[in-house]
C-alpha cells in the first residue's frame, strides 16, 4: 500500500484528485487544504508520493520544495505558467500538469503517481548501493550484491561486486553481473552449494564455508554469509554476501592435520610405548602400544590423568606421582598386575613451550617383563648347574680323598668307593654333555646330517636298549609300528635322544605296568607316542614340564636325572616343525605325543 498526500485548497479540485487516486487499490491518500495543514501532517508522516497545488491559500508549494524533502513532488496548477514549471522542476519537483478546464489532467494523474513512486523505489536502492559501494569498496571480505527477480527468486542476479572479490576469486565485477549465484563460480564444495540454495530459497540467513577454484586455477577457500536484504515494505528485495579469505588459515590446518598424522603414523609405528602428558599430568597423545601395555581404550585416556591408568600397580600412587613430578627419570620400575602380570621401564622427559616454560612430558613404556624372565631364568639356570655340578664333583672330591688318604683301605671298599667316583663321573659327563647338546640347540650351532631315515628302525634300536632295564624293574616294555610308512627326511641321532629321553623317563617314573611306543601316519603327519602306567604329571606342572631343570616333586621319592632331558626333546621337535602334547593323569600314567609334519 502506498502513501500519498494530497495538498489542494479548491473542494472541486479536492473530489476530483480523490477520485482519481482512489481508481488504485494501492494508493491510500491523506488530504490537507492548506500549506499549514501540509506542514503539519508532513512532520508526523512519511509518504510515497506529493500531488500539491501550485498556488495555496497561505503560500506555494515552492515553500515544500525548498524543504528539500526526498518524497517525489506532482504539481497541478491552473495558471500553465511556463516559468513557473521551470523553476518548479529545478527546485525538484518530479513532475508538472497543468490544469485544463476539462480536467483531461485527471487521467495522466495515475500513471505519473505511479512513474513518480517507481522513480522513488529506484532512487533509494541507488542511493543504497552507492552508499555500500562507498562503506564496502575496500571492506575487509569480497562483497557482492543480487537483486531478487520476483519471476525467479531463487536465483538472485549480480547487480554489484567490489574489488575484494575480484581479488579472491581472480573474477571482475562485470563478469558476474546479471548471473545467479555469481560467488559459487568456481567452488567445489557440492553439499554446501546444496545448502547456500535452500537458504535462498527459504529466504534465511546462512554462514558456511566454501572451497571454490580462482580464475587462474588455485584453490582459495572463503567463509561466506548470505543476509537477505528488506525494503522499507519489509519485502525481501536484495541479497548481500559477505566473502572473507581464510584460506591461509585453511592451508595452515591442512599443514597441521598432516603433520599430526604423521606424528600419528611414527607414534603408533614406535615399539614401544608412548604417552604425551600436560604440566597436569593428563595424557594428550597416546599410541597403540602403550595402549595394549596399560590395558586402556582411547576413551579411558585421553583427556584423563596419567596416573589414573596405573591402577593396577604394585607401586603406591605417592611413589608413582614423586617420579612423574621429576623434569626427567629414566628406567622407572613399574610392576602391572592387570591386565596381565608385566614389568614395564618408565623414562620420562620434560618438554618445554616457546617461553621456556614447562608444558608436560613425554613418557615412554617398555615391556621388560620377558627380559626380567629371561634373566630370572639364566640366573636359575647357573643356580641350578651350580647345585648339579656340585653334587657329583663333591663325592668325586670325597672318595677320591679318603682313598688317597688311607693307605691301608681294604680292597672291596676302594672297589666301592671307585665305583661310586666312575658314576659319579658318568652323571658329570652327562649333564655337561645334556648342557652343551641344549646350547648347541638353542644357539641354532648343531649340525644335523638329514636324511630320510625310518623312524621304525630307530624305536626298535631304542628298545633293544632299554629291553632289560625294563625287565629288571618288571616292567613291559612293547612297540607298535604302522606298516608302509613314509621316511622322515631328520637327523638320526636327534630322533634316537628324542626317544631315549622319553623311553628313559617313562621307564624312570614306572614301577607297574609297563611302556608303550607306537608310530603311525595320520593325514600329513606321523605321529610319535611314548606311554606309560607309571605315577603321572599333575596339571600344574604341564606348563612347566619342558623348562630347563624342572622336575615334578614327589614326597618320598628320589628323583634322578639332569633336569635337561625335556627341554631338549623340545627344542629338537621345534627344529621339525613338529608339535609335542601331554595327556597325564596322576597315578594313572603319562602319554607324550609328537607330530612331525612328513614334508
């Protein structure tokens, strides 16, 4: 609805102009007769469009047009004075009839309110773009301003463009005027496109970030806001789109999210553990292995305190945090009860900001525990040769000396005591023997002369051996072997210790019953087993069977031997391949069975 205020002191000239104006629903109109009435109403409203008298009962209209109002001035006068249409027009009157006596002025009357009305509207957006073109020529942003098409108002067109934008995407104002969306020339980004033209298209306000390609083929990245515009109707009218260059920043992002990947990459590609801890001792950054060796997810860590992931320590907190709260310690002793049973080393370094000041540390974890198991085991290991030399070395010493010393020893008891100093002997030469055959083992220094060999021929040897030791005892002792089968390309002489060990054993631990050997082929494998009736293993030991020195205590009972015969039969499966399992009851005899792959 548009304003118009009439201004005529002439009753017949007041119906008339009514009339003519009240011809368009648009126009509302508002009536003074006087300058004074004039004055008075223009003080308290705005309005479109004036149509005044020239000549007023108290003065003229030049008196409004010297108030140098913006509202579009119609003078009617009946005097047609060309002088006076001049002056008029150069005082800024938007238009001049004259009134003729059959009042055909009346009917021009409408189209100049509406001329004068669109003359209004354009001079404002005028006035408005010189007015942003002036605040927004050297902005901080590339500016560019559309004007809404009523027939296509989802494709606001180019009516303005400043230099930032040309700068930024390498495009010139005149070549975007007059096309839709002239800011998406260029960018690649498609969800954001997608987004920008459904807030057009709802006629709201937006802000995102836009990746578009420059005239000369760089990419540049922008920040980009749409605020729809509103006339003084309160009708949408223009767009405005503020464009600000961030692709520095973009590029320094992208040179941050690279670099902490490959921080990432070299972190999580470490052996050992790594946690990255703040002056508050919360972790920051944390790889895989440290991770697995604290027992922790990504979740449980991040963010929370170091010494909240080392529940489970042998060590006390207070212990624990007197270490963290050194600029530097090294080799730090932690004992992990859960999730596993670990002995991990702590060394930790001090980091400091630009200013020199403190800003956290970096921890690295290493899992010792197999090193502390394997010195635990060397040390076991000289312990218990110590104690095995040194039983047999004693008597050797012993009876060697009370013969030495007594001239006059009877004959039958230096025969003992010879006797007793030869076995002695023996048992010396076959620990050491046993030692060396498992170093040479271990140490991947024995000589194999392999060869396909019948591992039947080999049972039957060992048996013939061992044939009267287990007739001495009362024993039985039998084998069974599978006809036709296939030659195991092995070393004579491992596969004989394999099985002198275990027959050895078996016959050992037995007091009724008897041994049994047995050889078949089952699908690729031949399958070895040694069984026996005699007092069994019992199921806490089967971990421990094979370790070197290890033997099953029983209360009452003497048990013989080096301690090494397993280990080695172990470690000569393992240099075929093969496999070795345990099936033993106490008191209800004990299976040893080897699979050695044919191939």
């Amino acid at each position: 609805m548009y304003n118009i205020l009439l201004i005529e002191d002439d009753i017949v000239d007041q119906f008339a102009i009514k009339r003519a104006v009240e011809q368009d629903p648009e126009y509302s109109y508002t009536m003074a007769s006087s300058l004074k009435d004039a004055r008075k109403i223009l003080r308290a409203q705005q309005f479109d469009a004036i149509i005044t008298d020239y000549a007023l009962g108290d003065g003229t209209a030049q008196e409004i047009l010297n108030s140098k109002i913006d509202t579009p001035l119609i003078i009617t006068t009946g005097a047609g004075d060309e002088e006076i249409a001049v002056k008029a027009m150069k005082a800024g009157a938007y238009d001049y009839l004259v009134k003729d006596g059959d009042r055909n002025y009346l009917k021009i009357l409408p189209i100049t309110i509406e001329n004068a009305i669109q003359y209004k509207k354009a001079k404002e957006n005028e006035d408005w773009l010189r007015l942003v073109e002036s605040a927004l020529l050297n902005a901080y942003g590339a500016v560019i301003i559309t004007e809404t098409d009523p027939e296509k108002p989802v494709a606001p067109k180019a009516i303005y463009a400043n230099e930032a934008y040309t700068k930024l995407t390498g495009f010139k104002g005149n070549e975007v005027k007059g096309k839709p969306f002239p800011f998406l020339k260029g960018v690649q980004n498609n969800t954001e496109i997608a987004k920008i033209k459904q807030a057009v298209k709802n006629e709201k306000s937006v802000t995102t970030e836009i990746k578009g390609l420059h005239k000369n083929g760089s990419i540049y990245w922008a920040e980009l806001t749409l605020v729809p515009v509103l006339n003084r109707e309160g009708k949408h009218s223009h767009w405005l789109y503020i464009m600000h260059d961030i692709t520095a920043h973009k590029l320094s992002e992208e040179l941050l999210r690279q670099s902490k990947e490959r921080l990432d990459i070299i972190l999580h590609s470490i052996g050992d553990g790594v946690v990255v801890i703040n002056e508050n001792q919360q972790i920051m950054r944390i790889n895989y292995k440290a991770k697995e060796l604290l027992g922790v997810t990504q979740t449980q860590v991040i963010n929370n305190k170091f010494l909240d992931t080392l529940k489970h320590c042998r060590e006390s907190r207070d212990d624990i945090l007197q270490i963290l709260n050194r600029r530097f310690f090294a080799n730090y002793e932690l004992h992990l009860k859960k999730p596993q049973n670990r002995i991990l080393y702590l060394t930790g370094n001090t980091f400091s900001d630009i200013h020199g000041k403190s800003s956290g540390k970096v921890i690295i974890i290493r899992d010792v525990t197999k090193e502390k198991e394997i010195a635990q085991m060397k040390n076991d290991f000289v312990s218990n040769v110590s104690h095995e030399l040194r039983t047999p070395l004693a008597s050797i010493i012993g009876f060697s000396s009370t013969i030495r010393n007594d001239k006059n020893m009877p004959r039958e008891i230096q025969e003992e005591f010879l006797t007793i100093i030869y076995d002695e002997s023996q048992r010396l030469s076959h620990l050491i023997e046993d030692i060396l055959n498992l170093s040479r083992i271990e140490s991947g220094q024995i000589k194999s002369k392999r060869e396909d060999i019948d591992i039947g021929a080999i049972i039957k040897e060992v048996y013939e051996g061992y044939k009267i030791q287990a007739e001495k005892k009362g024993l039985e002792l039998s084998y069974q072997i599978e006809e036709n089968l296939p030659t195991l390309y092995a070393d004579v002489n491992e596969i004989k210790q394999i099985l002198i060990n275990l027959v050895g054993n078996a016959i050992k631990f037995t007091d009724n019953g008897g041994v049994f050997i047995s050889l078949i082929k089952e699908n690729a494998f031949l399958i070895l087993k040694v069984q026996d009736t005699g007092i069994g293993i019992p199921q806490s030991d089967f971990d421990l069977i094979f370790e070197k020195f290890h033997r099953v205590e029983r209360v009452g009972r003497q048990i013989e031997g080096t301690g090494l015969g397993l280990s080695i039969v172990k470690e000569i499966v393992n240099l075929y391949n093969g496999t070795i399992k345990i099936e033993s009851e106490e008191n209800n005899g004990t299976c040893f069975k080897i699979s050695f792959p044919i191939s």
